[in-house]
C-alpha cells in the first residue's frame, strides 16, 4: 500500500481527482468506481467543475458504484439519489455508460448476480473507497471474511447512527443493509484508492496502517496490497507513530 500524507479535505480530494483525471487520459475507456457518503463529496465537485469545464473528458468513460442501500430508489440516503444529486445530474457531458446497484429490487439475490455480471464485464480501473470510523470499506463491516464477494450485507449499529446523522433520519427510516461489492471485487480494479480525512477517523486508521491484518479492521485488508493507495490528512493520520 502506499500511502499518500495531505493537508487536509481539499487537498485529499484533489490529490484523488489528479489519478482520475490522469487515467481517463490515458485511457478514456476506463471504468471508474464510485463510492458516496461526505468523503467524495468534494472530489465530485470538482469531477463536475472539471468536466463541464471539459479539461477531463468521460464520453468513453463507464461509472459504476460500490455499494447500495437497501430502500426505495429514491429514499434520501440512497446511492442512486447521492450519485444523480451530487454528479450524474450537473454534469454537461454524459458519461459511456453508468451502472448502479438497484437496492430496490424484490430479488437480491437476482440483482446481485445482474451486478456481478456488469462487473465481471467491465473490470475496473480504479476502484474509490472511504473508510468507516470501525475500520469497514463498502458495507465490509468488522467480522467480514477475507474473502467475501459482492453480497447482501447488515450494518453494524455504529453504522447505521452515521446515516441517520449524514442524513438526518428517523431510526424507523435508517436502512440497516447494503448489498455492497466484497474484498475480492474490491482488491480486483487497477487502483485501489482509500480517501481519508478528519479526526473521527484516526483510529481507523492507525488500526489499518499499523494494526495487525485482522477482520477485526476490515481495511487492513488492503495493508499489504500493491495496488492500493491510501490518501489521508493531517487529522486523520494524526494517531500514527511512525
Ligand atoms: P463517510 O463514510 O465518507 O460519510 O465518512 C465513509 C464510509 O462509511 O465508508
């Protein structure tokens, strides 16, 4: 793993769009996956800036996403609505293709065969991650095996209050599950990119970079991986002691 120090936000978010930007030059056909929650926001909106501004440019691009809550399709705290909200929407330029979980599917079992069909379709170029402050990446929660494929996942309670939070819900409207891509889909894209910033999540980061490969810390997983590259603030890696 390497690991890339940065200010703060900003620069966090920056530094993540410069190998987005610099791998759909080099190669537009790349697909490139997503993640939501307050970590990217920032990063899409430069993505937008960026794109209506057309110094990048994604018309052979394909956009997939890591991960769906299970709930309406356009409930608040969907990933679909994050994704249309915060990008698909104010782009100018559309995208080659753009794939989403469907959460609100009667069949999940059926929906995640669909997904794992689109991606076993388009192997990805990079892969974005945040982390969770317990250490999770996608809905990898503490206790996830190793080697978990794309799945229906419960939330654990830590979780679900940082929903109901960041989207100021009821507990009765929270969602508790996500069908969530796994470790093994997760670990296959190109570049593994995990964007970290902010004070609550310094012990999971400590855990991840300087705690043992352990399920206990779901991202440790990514410790010793050569295609990944964590990008963290000042905040968040001020628990490491080396
Ligand atoms: P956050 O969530 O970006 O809203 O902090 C990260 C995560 O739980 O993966």
């Amino acid at each position: 793993m390497e690991i890339i120090f940065v200010k703060d936000y900003d620069e966090m978010s920056l530094k993540t769009f410069e190998i987005i930007k610099e791998t759909v030059q080099s190669k537009p056909q790349s697909t490139l996956s997503m993640t939501t929650g307050g970590t990217p926001q920032g990063l899409f909106e430069i993505l937008v800036k960026k794109i209506n501004e057309k110094e990048i440019d994604i018309s052979q691009t394909t956009f997939l996403n890591l991960d769906e809550y299970i709930g309406p399709k356009n409930a608040p705290y969907s990933v679909y609505r994050y994704m249309h909200e915060n990008f698909y929407d104010l782009i100018n330029f559309k995208p080659k293709e753009i794939h989403l979980i469907n959460g609100d599917s009667n069949n999940v079992d059926k929906e995640i065969i669909r997904y794992s069909e689109i991606l076993r379709r388009n192997p990805r170029d990079i892969q974005i991650l945040g982390l969770g402050t317990n250490g999770h990446i996608g809905a990898n929660e503490p206790g996830t095996p190793f080697d978990s494929e794309i799945f229906l996942a419960n939330h654990d309670d830590s979780t679900i209050k940082s929903t109901i939070k960041q989207y100021d819900l009821t507990e009765s409207e929270a969602p508790t599950q996500m069908i969530t891509l796994g470790f093994k889909e997760i670990i296959e894209a190109t570049k593994v990119i995990l964007m970290v910033s902010g004070t609550s999540k310094a012990k999971a980061v400590k855990d991840l970079v300087e705690g043992p490969i352990s399920v206990k810390c779901p991202a440790s997983f990514l410790q010793d991986k050569d295609n990944v590259i964590l990008i963290v603030d000042q905040e968040a890696s001020s628990l490491l002691s080396k």
